[in-house]
C-alpha cells in the first residue's frame, strides 16, 4: 500500500540479506505465502554470457558465484547456459528489434537488446503514467532524468505492442529455463 509504480509492468521489490535463511523468512513474510520446508534446487542456472557484460573481472566474479553455489548445494545442480543464445531461440518477436541501434551502435549482444527494449518499454510507461502530474508540479528533477523524460520516444502503438509482446515472451522463456 502507498506504492506508485514507475513501470507498472517492470517494477519489482527487492530485498538482500547475508543469511540465506533471514532472506528467506523476509521472502516470506513480505510476498504474504505460507512458510514451508525448505528444499534444495534442482538445477542452478548459471547464465555464462552475463559476466561477460560486467565491468570488472569476469573470471573472478564468475567463479566466486559458481564456488558458492557448489559449496551450498553441490557441483551437480549447476548447468551453464548461454541466456544470449537461449533467448534468441525462444522469444522470436526480438528478431524484429536486432539491427536497430541504440546511441548510434548496432545491438550486438541479445541481452543488451533485451535491455535495452525494456529501458524502452519502462520510459514509454513511466511518460504514460506520470507525464501529466511532471508538467502541473515541475518537480525538480537530476537534469539527466529530466531529459529522459522530455526526449520524444518516436515509438509507435504497434512498436509499444512488440515491446510489450517481447517482455512477454521473455517472460515465458525465463520461466521455462
């Protein structure tokens, strides 16, 4: 209660705890579900190809999640995958967005278009929900936020439409894996 959105269909709440045990408690008391035992994950998912998107060491970020997993649950749950590639293959609609550029670059990375179709999906939004209440207030606002806002998107219904259907499909795909 009291929340407003920024992205009705991108927002989400997030929560850190060192203690996987307090993370878990918390998960539950604030996503309102009953508490239950709990149980070792079948598979781990490590997606590869999104370390490679990080600024700093790949390898020791890499290997720092992957010891960690092994060492909670064992060597066995861990399946590498490529997101990239899996993607590619599972949300079709992205084909329509690859060979677009973005700042002046051709997307070369699936999931940086995948980000950077969601970026375009949460100003589209954000503009729609709050662009009204920005004009009466002229709150002051970072100036790079306050540019985003007043740069025109130049999207069409049907381009809002595929970006909504990407998500989607995305959506589904992740949930598969």
């Amino acid at each position: 209660m009291g929340l407003l959105p920024v992205s009705a269909s991108l927002d989400t709440v997030g929560w850190f705890a060192r203690d996987p045990h307090t993370l878990r408690r918390v998960g539950h008391v604030l996503l309102q579900v009953p508490y239950t035992a709990l149980r070792n994950p079948s598979s781990i998912v490590v997606a590869d190809d999104c370390f490679h998107l990080l600024n700093c060491s790949v390898d020791w970020v890499s290997q720092a999640v992957v010891k960690s997993m092994e060492k909670l649950f064992g060597r066995q749950v861990l399946r590498h995958e490529n997101l990239g590639d899996y993607l590619s293959s599972k949300v079709p609609r992205m084909k329509a967005f690859q060979g677009e550029k973005s700042n002046g670059e051709v997307m070369s990375s699936f999931i940086r278009l995948l980000a950077n179709i969601m970026q375009m999906l949460k100003r589209y939004e954000f503009k729609q929900n709050h662009y009204e209440w920005i004009k009466s207030v002229k709150p002051t606002l970072d100036p790079v936020i306050s540019a985003q806002i007043h740069q025109e998107l130049g999207m069409t219904e049907a381009e809002i439409e595929n970006c909504h259907a990407v998500r989607n499909e995305a959506h589904s795909a992740v949930n598969l894996l």
